[in-house]
C-alpha cells in the first residue's frame, strides 16, 4: 500500500479502524480534534458507533460498557480531558477491560495551552486515578509509529484484559508525516476477535448453553477478597514487564561519552542533535523507551558504555521520565536533565549545545 | 402440586442484603418478574448504581456491569451500543441519577438511547448514612440537613421525571410508587412496559419509583409508607408524563 501523507491524530484513527475499533466515544478538545472529527466521519462508513458524549467523563465510561462487552473500543482527548477521563480509567484496570485511549498531550497543568507538552508522563506511568493500576503506555515519536501503536495497543488490551494508553503529543497530532497502514480486519476477523471474551463479558445465553452471569466489577467490599484481587493484578503485571518491554538505541556504542534518555517528540529533536555532533566527532548515544510503562529499567543501564560521562535526560516537561532513569542508573554515573514547558518545543541547536559543555 | 408464586428466575438464589424494610427488594423483584415474563433472560443485562443497590449487579441472574456513582447511563450506552442484540437497563438511586449523575441520565435521555432505566427516589442517601439528596423535601432533616433542608440556601428537590420530561427523544416517561400492594402491582406495570418497549427497540424509558429509607429516616416500615405518602406524593406527584406508545405527550 502507498504511503498516505496525513496528521497523527487522524492516522491513529484511521489505523484503530483498521484494527477493529467500531466503537469511539470521545469529547472534542485541542489539540486532538481531528481525531474525533475522523472518527464521526468515518465510523458511520464502517457500520461503527460514534458518540460525541457530554463529557470526557461519559465518554469513559461509555467505553467501560462497551470494553464490558468484548469489543475493541477506543477514546481519545488531551491533557485536561485525560484527567477527568481518570475515574472511569482505574475502573477499567479494575475491572480488568481491554480498552485503548489516546492522549495528545498539551501544556499544563490546569488549563495550561494547547501546545505539544510531556507532563502527563507521571499521570500515565505512575497511577493518574486512585488505586494500584497499572497502564500499559505506549509513546510515539514519529506519525507512522502513532498509526502502528494503534494496532499493537488492542492487542495489548485484549492480551492482558488492561487498558492501553497510547501517549503522543500535539506535535505528532498535527505534524503531517508519510504513513502506510496496515490491511484492514474484515468483519469476520472483528467477530473472530470478539469471541476470546466470551467467557467473561457480558453477551448474549447462547440457547443450550450453561446459563452465565456475568459481573463487569472492580468492587470487593470484603478486603481479604479485594487483597487477592490486587495482588492477582500485580502478577498480571508483573508478566507484563517482562514480556512488554520496547525501546530503540540510537547510535548507542563503546565510543559514547555521553548517553542521552528521551522519549517521545523529545527523542527525534535529540536524534538530529546527535547526529550533527556525530559529524563532529562527538559520540553521543540515546536511548528510546517505546513503552514508557513497562519501563526499560535495564536497558538504559546496560546502555550505558565504558567511556560514557553521563547520562542526559531531555524531555518536554520539568523531569518526569528523569526519576525512572535515575532509578535505571542507580549512581553509577551522573544524569543531568534539560527541558522545555509552556508547550514549547527545543530545537537541535539547543540540545547540541547542551550536550558540547560534556566534551 | 402447582406452584402458583416462586422466586423469579431472574434473581440469584443470593438474599438480598437491604435492611428491614427496604424497598429495594422489592423494585428488583418487579425487574425479574418482568424479564422472566418476556422471557428474556438469555438476553437481559443490566448496570448497577453507586448506593445502597450497589450490589444489584449480584442479584440479577443475568450479566451485569457495577458502574461508578452516577455513570450508569454512560455505561449502559456503551454496552446497548456495544450489543444492540441485548436489552440494557439501569438501575440508580436519587444520589446517583440526580446530583452526581445528573449530566449522564439527561444526555443517554436526550439521545433517546434503547435502554430503560429504574429510578429509586427515597429522598434521602441510604449507603452512606442518611445524607441529604438532590430529592430531600424541604425542611427534612438529613445528617447534612441536621436543621431541615432549607431551599433558600441549597434549593428545592429536583424533579427527574419532570426534568427529563422537557426532552423531545424519551419515549416512556412514568413516576409510580411502592407503598401498598396496589401500587406495586401498578409499578409492575409500568416496569414491563419499560422493558417491552425497550425490546420493541421504542426508544428510551424512564421509570422513577417512590421509595422509604425507614433506616435513615427513622422511621418504621409501614409508618414511613405513610410518611412517603403524606410528604413525597405531594410534591412528586404519580403521573405518566410520556407514553409515545399509547399517545401521551
């Protein structure tokens, strides 16, 4: 298939179609409005359901009912919106649903600005809603990767039976990039996947059938009861962090003097930085965590070459990431961190020159 | 020998867990009924409130979903869509469906969602210990209220079925109550018709049920039938607003 030039936002719901998606509900916010947009015009051509609910609220748990019912459905907002969206998030992990939901990040926090931000890292990885969850986040940094994360976030969903967040920003939901999307599902192949939930959601007695009562639920009132369950959700997560971890090296070797941790929107600004000192002489690595949660913990640290000085942290945000790769070096070398807020993207020349005062 | 009343098949062998008097059980008794009647049992779901029916979703013997406080009609719109080949209901307290629900219920309303939904008013919050509701009367007194619900300072009970009644997509819209056999027997009705018409695939119903919480109200069980009848019926008066199927608007 050719390569389609289009926004993030509107390549991560073409691919979520692809991948089966026929339910999205969803409230309109900057900068992810072309997301909503696509979906209301494409879903009705699908025979799929487009509601544009009353509030990020409704919209959340419109999805909870429809994830209770075995089906592949997503939700999408930005920053404000994805925390009141957080209630409705921690019943799905509870409940343990299979569900998708995009953040395209902006400036915060409250109201903040609609520029491309990365604050909401410790609201994604770290809880966001009450309780002991965890999400699965995947984070984006070019347009076709957002389209890919798509697919691989259902299926992620529907492996585990726990949402996926899917953690790009607003400038990979308005930059325009080359995609190629991947074939489509028939409907036979959405039914096919409807059915490894038949044995827990909620669906029709099939006649003959053993008479089923099935309870979408994240309450135990009794706490022995409950401590099992979160316990049970913690292996669960436990599987997941070893099977789940995804991160790209970038220009990573022996001659590293410095080793850069981005993630992100952030990453590609520091990859065209790296590659200018490259030229120079300077070898610089990074490091990419693709999935933010599970968190490349060892990864970054056997990255980490012989003659590398320290280790640099860039992000969009005032160290969010920073904490899990101090966690990742555990002392061996120093981290330092820069970054950019108020929606305000760093250029190249500002990382290269950051990282010419380790030489 | 023939079996002329039995526990409906639509209910778990679970007992229920209300107090004394609670009406509850007897709401979820007219639901069964009513699904075991139209034999739809293998096709019925339905979504649970926050409240003191928060455990309804292990008493009905058919899939069941707990939502979080307020959000049932959101949830039961994401499952009617997810499975238009089930029948959704809700089931909510005055808590639930009137204060922190209140953007919920008159949306999936103003949709006209396919689904019916069950409306307990008792006008007063029963799990958490007798709080005020969006639906206490004036000057009754709550733990929140201790010196009377004053509607000069927090305002006057809201009317649910009368609100949602100004919307152009409900189909079926009826208050009835639960104080004596008669008017449980017209309750019963007024569940089935809910129900039927969300099998028709009608459009949205709206059943709200006048209830006692003789528990936080300090009252005994029959005296607060008595007293549901002296002080709520005035103000939330029994009446059918909306019936699209048998012509009234």
């Amino acid at each position: 298939m050719a390569k389609i030039l289009m926004k993030g936002n509107e390549a991560v719901a073409e691919a979520a179609i692809r991948a089966g998606c026929r339910l999205y509900f969803a409230y309109p916010i900057t900068p992810q409005s072309e997301l909503i947009e696509y979906m209301a015009k494409t879903m009705p051509k699908v025979k799929g359901t487009f509601i544009q609910a009353e509030s990020e609220v409704a919209a959340i748990n419109m999805v909870y009912g429809a994830s209770g019912c075995g089906k592949r459905v997503m939700t999408s907002s930005s920053s404000p919106g994805i925390s009141l969206k957080m209630e409705g998030i921690s019943y799905i992990a509870g409940a343990q649903l299979p569900a998708v939901i995009v953040n395209v990040q902006r400036g915060g926090p409250g109201l903040g600005d609609i520029q491309p931000a990365q604050g909401d890292y410790f609201q994604a990885t770290k809880g966001g809603g009450h309780g002991d969850y965890r999400l699965i986040v995947l984070a984006p940094s070019t347009v076709q990767e957002f389209a890919d994360m798509a697919s691989e976030a259902f299926d992620l969903a529907d492996k585990y039976r726990n949402p996926v967040l899917i953690l790009s920003d607003g400038m990979l939901g308005q930059m325009m990039e080359p995609v190629e999307f991947k074939p489509a599902k028939t409907d036979e192949e959405i039914e096919e996947l409807g059915k490894q939930h038949l044995s827990w959601c909620i669906c029709p007695n099939e006649d003959g059938a053993a008479h089923h009562h099935h309870e979408i639920n994240s309450l135990e009132i009794d706490p022995t009861v409950l401590e099992k369950h979160v316990n049970e959700l913690y292996k669960k997560y436990a599987i997941i962090e070893q099977n789940e971890i995804r991160y790209e090296e970038f220009n990573v070797c022996d001659d590293n003097e410095v080793l850069c941790v981005a993630w992100g929107t952030a990453s590609r600004i520091v990859k065209s930085a790296i590659n200018e000192l490259k030229a120079e002489g300077k070898s610089v690595g990074l490091i990419r965590p693709i999935n933010v949660w599970p968190y490349p913990y060892a990864q970054v640290a056997n990255a980490i070459g012989k003659k590398v000085k320290k280790v640099y942290v860039f992000e969009l945000n005032t160290g969010q990431m920073l904490e899990d790769v101090k966690i990742a070096v555990c002392g061996k070398v120093p981290v330092d961190f820069w970054g950019k807020v108020g929606g305000i993207v760093f250029t190249p020349a500002e990382i290269k020159a950051k990282l010419e005062t380790c030489f | 020998m023939e079996i002329i009343a039995q526990r409906p098949k639509a209910l778990t062998k679970l007992g229920f867990t209300y107090c004394p008097g609670c009406l509850h059980g007897v709401a979820h008794r007219l639901i069964a009924e009513a699904v075991d009647e139209m034999e739809l049992n293998n096709v019925m779901c339905g979504v649970a409130p926050v409240g003191c029916s928060v455990f309804a979703y292990k008493f009905f013997d058919f899939d069941m979903a707990e939502a979080a406080h307020g959000r049932a009609p959101a949830v039961a719109t994401g499952m009617k869509r997810a499975r238009p080949d089930m029948h959704v209901f809700t089931y909510q307290g005055d808590g639930d469906l009137a204060a922190i629900g209140t953007a919920e219920i008159v949306h999936a309303a103003n949709r006209g969602e396919h689904i019916s939904v069950f409306f307990v008013n008792n006008a007063i919050y029963g799990m958490t210990g007798g709080q005020m509701a969006p639906t206490t009367l004036p000057e009754m007194k709550t733990t929140t209220s201790p010196y009377g619900r004053k509607t000069d300072d927090i305002g006057f009970p809201i009317r649910m079925s009368e609100l949602i009644s100004t919307l152009v997509a409900p189909y079926y819209i009826e208050r009835v109550s639960l104080l004596s056999p008669a008017e449980i027997i017209k309750a019963k009705k007024a569940v089935a018709k809910a129900i039927r018409y969300n099998k028709e695939r009608r459009g949205f119903t709206f059943v709200e049920l006048i209830s006692t919480c003789p528990t936080n109200w300090g009252i005994d069980p029959i005296k607060s039938r008595d007293w549901a009848r002296e002080n709520m019926l005035p103000f939330f008066k029994i009446q059918c607003f909306r019936d699209k199927g048998e012509g009234v608007e």
